[in-house]
C-alpha cells in the first residue's frame, strides 16, 4: 500500500513538496507507518532527527490515529510534531 504523509513543522524541511510517499504492507498500523518514516528520514533527509518523528502524533483527514490503528484506506496521513509556545 502507498501511503502518502503529509508533513508540518520542522518535519517539512525532509521534503521540498510538503509530504513523501512510503510503501507499506496492506493494513499496516501506524506503528508501522513511525517506522517507515523514520527508516526513510535516515536515508533520505538524515539531518532531520528521527526522534522528532517518535514524538509527533499521526492523523487523518478527522482524528489523531494512535500507534495501533490501521492506517486509513485512502493512504493519506498528516504526520504532526509537537509545538511549544510562549
């Protein structure tokens, strides 16, 4: 299954479109979508901290998804790094 994740903050700097497309096995979780990310970043963008990409929640076009969900059928994620304020 082709996934394509859509990407924000600093995880945008990996890839000048704004998003990167992974392969993954059909009805794979998103724990498994975190680790093709974070596989494809030390490939691909390795000044990008991978642990940025630990930290960061995933959603779809309606809800967080936690690590044991099932990636939605449309392949489309957001991938969202943690914010800070002040």
């Amino acid at each position: 299954m082709k996934v394509r994740i859509t990407l924000f903050g600093a995880l945008r700097d990996a890839d000048a479109r704004g998003f990167v497309e992974l392969d993954v096995p059909d009805h794979s979780t998103i724990a498994t979508v975190r680790e093709a990310l974070q596989h494809h970043l030390r490939e691909h963008a390795p000044t990008i901290s991978v642990g940025l990409v630990q930290r960061s929640a995933f959603a779809s076009d309606d809800e967080i998804l936690h690590n044991h969900r099932v990636v939605p059928d449309n392949g489309e994620l957001a991938v969202l790094p943690p914010v800070s304020g002040g």
